[in-house]
C-alpha cells in the first residue's frame, strides 16, 4: 500500500504540502486544486512547474481528483464542459506521471433508479475519452452524487463492464449516504473487487438526530484499524490518499498543534493531526499482521 495526501487540504501552495509530505515519510501527493486553480485548469508551464517540484523530493502524483461529472445529468451544455475537462486531466495526468483521474456520477436530485439509464448512459460517453488517452476513470461514491453508495457505485462499474472503468472508495461518503451502509466490512465488500485508489477520512452520525458530521481520522465510525488490516492482507498495492476535510481549531498546548505561523481553524493542523493518527493506525494493523 502507497500514501498520499491531497495537496489542497494542506495548503494552495503545493510546497507546504510537499513538506508535509516528506515530513511523514508519504509516498505521493493527490492533486484537487494548485495556487487556487482547479487541476484541471493548469497550464502546461504550471504542470511543469509541479512536476519539478515533486520530483526533487521524489514524490509521486497519486491521482488527479478531478470534478468531472460532478454536474447536472440533463444539462448537455455542461456535460461537454466536463468532457473537456477529462481530456485537460488526461492530458495534465501524462505530464505528471499517473493514469488515474477520480471522477462523479452528476449531481443527485431525488432517487437514482428512475434516471439510473440515462446516468449510464451520459457517463458512458467519457469511457471512448479513456480508452483513447489510456486514463482510469475513478468513480468515487460521493453521496451528493447519483452513485452516492458503495452499492450504486458497484452496479455502475459492473454494468458499464470496462476496464476504464473503476472505483474510488471513499468509506466516510458511505457514512454520509441516506441509504449508506456500514463502511467496512459491508459496504466494502460490494466494491473490493474495483477498487484502485481510497481515500482517507472519517466521519459519524450524531446517535440522537442521526446527522452524519465529519470527525478526524481514528475518531468517527469507520472501523480503520479492521480495514487495514483487511487492505494488508488482500495486497492492496493501490494509494491510500489523506483527504481531511474535518477541520478543528489548535489550540494551543493541544498534543500536534502545529507551530508554523500561530494559526488556529487550520488546514494544515487538521491534516497533521489526521495523517498521525491514520499513520498511527496503519503501523498497529501491520504489526498485527506481523
């Protein structure tokens, strides 16, 4: 198994996060937005100028995390636009050494079963784009999205039947899913089979209002440990991506609080305290495989 962090849940400037990358050891960074532009936005010299960057800290680019499909099923003018973007990605992928480009399924407006046709349909038009730029369309179960569980996600993946084609899994969207399963094992167990890359954070449902709510990683539902454990003994020779997205303030004398600039409510301290904690975990799963 590789690491990574994405590099925006850290900082815009791709050298914080490449420090903090290199701090802990990580194998690779993910790539979402650079310098406030989206990936798939960047220009050849900035491309250039990030693969430079990691190169000299022999740092690998793990997966572009693009927005691709994450618009309106029915709107064709939009579709194209995200079709663009693929080629961008494909293109920017290359430059940076990865085939891997995560990608959605259309925002979700009420039940994916009666358009459930039509999103096959309109996400099938990218699989021509991969074949010919030799890229991994990634689908991330995303619960703001029509494939928002590890179920939908799968029946996509096995009903399109491509090679092109397979699965991000996000355990902390199954969380956050209406119709979400427990994360691991169950959940998991409908995806294993496609899974190339996993992303890494944590989330809970409030036991009284049943609010699902972000929470750092070892803190919330997600059974990381057992998961690991089950990722180490199946070979995952895939990333592992940190993509934080829980947010805490440091306050001061907090065990990890970062000393950089005396910020509080910061990114990168919430990613810090994140990567130890899984990196924490992951060390514990391996010596138990030991």
């Amino acid at each position: 198994m590789k690491l990574a962090v994405f590099t925006d849940e850290v900082s815009q400037r791709p050298e914080e996060a490449v420090r903090l990358a290199v701090r802990y050891g990580l194998d690779a960074v993910e790539l979402r937005s650079v310098w406030n532009k989206p990936v798939q936005h960047l220009t050849d010299v900035e491309v250039d100028d990030l693969r430079e960057l990691l190169d000299a800290h022999e740092l690998a680019t793990a997966c572009l995390a693009s927005p691709v499909f994450k618009c309106e099923l029915e709107d064709e003018a939009a579709r194209r636009d995200n079709l663009d973007y693929l080629r961008s990605c494909a293109r920017i992928a290359k430059r940076l050494g990865t085939n891997m480009i995560r990608v959605f399924t259309f925002w979700k407006r009420g039940p994916s079963e009666p358009v459930w046709e039509a999103v096959k349909k309109q996400f099938a038009s990218a699989i021509p784009i991969a074949e010919q730029e030799g890229v991994i369309l990634a689908v991330e179960n995303e619960h703001a999205c029509y494939c928002a569980t590890a179920a939908e996600t799968g029946r996509l993946v096995t009903e399109l039947d491509s090679p092109v084609v397979r699965i991000v899994w996000d355990p902390a969207n199954e969380v956050h899913a209406e119709e979400g399963i427990t994360p691991f094992p169950n959940a998991y167990e409908l995806v294993k089979s496609f899974v190339v890359h996993i992303h890494v954070k944590d989330a809970a449902r409030n036991p009284t209002t049943n609010t699902p709510s972000l929470t750092a990683v070892g803190e919330g539902q997600i059974d990381w440990l057992s998961h690991l454990r089950a990722l180490l003994a199946s070979d995952y020779r895939g990333y592992a991506s940190l993509e934080t997205h829980w947010r805490a303030a440091a306050k001061p004398g907090r065990r990890g609080a970062s000393q950089e600039d005396g910020f509080a409510d910061s990114s990168r301290y919430a990613t810090d305290l994140c990567l130890r904690n899984f990196l924490g975990l992951l060390a514990q799963a391996r010596r138990n495989a030991a």
